[in-house]
C-alpha cells in the first residue's frame, strides 16, 4: 500500500474504537438475556449486575459451575465451535453427492445441532457432577447456573411446537420464494424490455407497502374464507385462518418482490456467454439455466435465501395475525408470556426462550458464512 492511500494512526485507532463500540453495543443484548436465562429469578432481575452474573441465590439452591466446570465448558465450547469452521464443511463437502451441496448442508448443520444439545445438556452436566464429587472443595460452585428455565419451556410449555411450527412456514416461505425468484429473476436479467424494469418498480413499491396494511387486506378473507369457497367446495370448503401454508402465501407474497429483485442482480454479473455457449453445446434455454447458470450462482442464491429465512423466522405480525394458538411459531409465543399475569419466573422463561431462538440462527450463519459471503461480494460487484 502506497503512503499516499495508507490511513493515518489517528484514523485507525478511532475507526478501530468505534467498530469495537459498535460491537459491544449490539453484543450486549443476546449476551446479558443469555446470563439472564440461566438465573433463577430473583438473580436475573437483580439492580446488582454483579449479581445477575454470579448469580448467589442460584448457587445457594446447589445450582451451579465450579471452576473446572468452566474451564471445561469453555474448551468444550471452543473446540466445538473451531470443528464447525473446519471439520463440518470438509464431511459435508466429501459426502454430499454433486448438485445437492445445500441439502447437505442443511442436514450437517441439523445434525451438529442436535449433537451439540445432546453433549453440551445431556452429557456435560453428569461429567461435572462426577468431577465436581472427587475434586471435593475444589468442586464448589462459584458461578450460579441453572438450566430449569429451558426444561420448563421446552418440555412443560412444549415450546418445540412452536419451533416446528417456524420450521414448516420458513421452510416453505424459503422453498417457494427461491423456486419463483431464480426463475424470475433469471427471465428478467435475460430480457431486454423495458417492460421488466417497470415490473421491478411496481414489485418494489408493494414490498415497500407496511405490513400492517397487507395483513388488514388478508385478515377478513382469511376469517370469512369458508363462508366464501362453500359455492365452489360445498360443506367441505377449508378455512384458510389459522393454516400455515396460508401464511406461506401471505409471507410469499411480501417477501417475492425482494428475493427476485435480489437475484436478478446476482444473475446480470454472470456474463450472458455463458448462456450462448451451453446453447452452442445443445442445450435448452431450462438446461442452460440448470446445468451451466445455477451451479455458479449458488452463493446468490443462498445468501438470498438467508433473507427469505429471516423474513419468516422472525416474522411477528403476520404470523400472530393469521395463525391460531394451535399453530402459533415462535416470536408470537414469546409475547405470550407477557399476555397473561405474568411472574418473574414466566419472564426468564420468556427470556429462556428468546436466547433459544437465536440459536438456529447463529447455527445457520456460521455453517454457511463462506457462502454468504461470497453472495454479498457477488452482488456487490458488478462485472
């Protein structure tokens, strides 16, 4: 780097401080809920942030770490979170078969989760019991911890409904959205009207549309909709309120104006030879598309993807809106313990449950992060 362009000690050291501040701040929330969701209750809601963090009334219940414990617990965690970045990607690449890396991908990332909850809360906790009895004084607890909150959402208020429930209206949210918006996305970067950059427009300018207003629009077709397909269906006519593939539709519906902008600039920088050559080579305009375009544009697509999750995992309106108590997903059932007359316990089981939600998320960042990256570089250079 030349000395004309090299920054100056002053600017690095303040840009270096506020990416540093910035990342504490936006730290700090999932980082304090997460201690928070370990402490019995009267230590999460204590004025004492020291307290909140050694949490004394939960050690004085016989809940908690002792000093190997930690230590163990962070190496575990280090190695666990060092052989995602390593070991998951080379098993996944060497046994997925070709054209369905992203299947294998979504079935490692499962699995390693599933392994991890099962070492980390099944198998850890006997481990350190065991210790913690022959290392006698040394075994005291010193950190305050307790896992009854999570047992208590997941197994007595059966939050793992909930979780099921985001998985199906993600998945189908991700499913539909991809399928439509490659082929949207790819026939609109092809073409070469006018007509396909007013279409862009119009679908951008109902994307922008609050979702307040699109869900009043839905909200008494969905409540009447039996009353509205009995001529066509008789007394066997559904009712599309409170069914997830309803909301698939609705959610669909926002999410496809952004996914297919998003994609059509991820396919305008692969250059258009590589379309004329798969022609020359005998291939259909849907073979080209297939075997020669989306291989390349994995990345994109992922990286689209990834928005299309977020945008039905943490979707909040639609979801409590339009779908019953029965089917209700997960950010919606959070609120519901702030529904009733909530305790302190019903908070940190709140809380419990909001740090469980992210996990997923964090999970699905860090198996695919090559790949997402890759996507924004991709579609942030043209050429």
């Amino acid at each position: 780097m030349s000395k004309a362009t090299a920054q100056p000690l002053s600017l690095k050291v303040a840009s270096g401080a506020f990416l540093a501040f910035w990342c504490l701040l936006a730290a700090f929330p999932i980082v304090w809920i997460a201690v928070m969701s370990f402490k019995s209750p009267r230590d999460a809601f204590d004025a004492n942030p020291l307290n909140v963090i050694l949490g004394p009334v939960t050690r004085a219940t016989g809940n908690g770490l002792s000093v190997p414990d930690i230590i163990l617990g962070l190496a575990f965690l280090f190695f666990a979170i060092r052989w995602a970045f390593t070991g998951l990607p080379r098993l996944v690449e060497r046994f997925t078969p070709p054209g369905l890396i992203v299947v294998g991908w979504l079935v490692g990332a499962a699995v390693y989760g599933i392994v991890f909850v099962i070492l980390f809360f099944g198998v850890l906790p006997p481990v350190f019991d065991i210790i913690n009895s022959i290392l006698g004084p040394l075994g005291t607890p010193v950190l305050g911890l307790t896992t009854e909150h999570y047992v208590a959402v997941w197994g007595e208020n059966e939050f793992y409904r909930n979780f099921m429930n985001s998985m199906i209206v993600t998945a189908g949210v991700v499913t539909i959205s991809l399928t439509v918006g490659t082929l949207a996305g790819y026939g609109l970067a092809r073409s070469g009207s006018n007509l396909a950059f007013w279409l862009l427009i119009l679908a951008l300018i109902f994307r922008a549309l609050p979702h307040s207003v699109l869900v009043a629009g839905y909200l008494p077709w969905f409540i009447n909709s039996a009353e509205i397909l009995r001529p066509i269906f008789g007394e066997l006519s559904p009712t599309l309120y409170g069914q997830p593939w309803a909301v698939i539709a609705v959610l669909v519906s926002i999410n496809q104006p952004f996914t297919i902008w998003m994609l059509r600039s991820f396919f305008q920088n692969i250059p258009a030879e590589l379309d004329e050559a798969a022609r020359v080579d005998g291939c259909s305009h849907f073979q080209a598309f297939r075997r020669v375009i989306m291989p390349v544009m994995w990345p994109g697509v992922i990286t689209t993807g990834l928005f299309s999750f977020l945008l039905g995992y943490n979707d909040f309106l639609v979801t409590s809106l339009l779908l019953d108590a029965q089917n209700q997903t997960m950010v919606p059932a959070i609120a519901g313990y702030f529904n009733r007359e909530t305790t302190t316990t019903d908070q940190v089981e709140a809380v419990a449950a909001a740090v469980s939600i992210t996990a997923p998320l964090f999970l699905l960042v860090m198996v695919f992060q090559r790949q997402i990256v890759s996507g924004l570089t991709a579609g942030a250079v043209k050429g």
